[in-house]
C-alpha cells in the first residue's frame, strides 16, 4: 500500500470551481483499480492551497488511473485552474489508527 500527496496551488478565485472538479475526479477514482481512498484537503490558512491525498494498493495502480478516460476528461479543466504544475510526493505507511 502506497500513499501520495499532491499539493496544489490554485488561482486566486478558482477555488470553488477547482473543488467540484476535483470531486468528480475523486469519485471516479473509486472506481478504479487498486484505489483505497482519497482525501481532499485546503489548509486553513491559506485559500488557494489544496493537498489531495490518495492511497493506493501500488504506484502502478496510481500510473494506469492516470491513463484512464475519468481522469484525462478533469485534466485540462483543472490545470487550467491552477497557477502552477502540482507537486507529487510518494509515502510509506508506518502507522494506521482509527477510533473503534
């Protein structure tokens, strides 16, 4: 199992339409396979920040989404929306708690 998080610099004022996007996307992910769970995060000081988080059973898993149709149709509309390319870094997991 590997997680990745993508940070994103967003701008100004493309905030709104950025999120809807990228929940279309993060919804078509489940869909796909080797896909575990995502996260969509905005910082609490910052506006135009978001961090995707996304684990998968493999980074292959996480190459082959990137092919898929899904995720190609949200790419053009979202990179459009940002003020710069994403930021990609890979993460082994440790640790996992949850409450019961």
């Amino acid at each position: 199992m590997r997680t990745i998080v993508t940070t994103v610099t967003l701008r100004e004022g493309a905030e709104r339409e950025w999120d809807e996007v990228m929940r279309e996307r993060l919804q078509a992910a489940r869909d796909q396979p080797g896909w575990l769970e995502g996260h969509l995060l905005a910082p609490v000081d910052t506006r135009t920040t978001r961090l995707i988080v996304g684990t998968w059973e493999t980074v292959a898993d996480w190459e082959a989404w990137h092919s898929a149709e899904a995720f190609a149709e949200t790419r053009t509309r979202l990179e459009g929306l940002e003020l710069r390319p994403s930021e990609h870094r890979w993460h082994e997991e440790l640790l996992e708690l949850h409450r019961v």
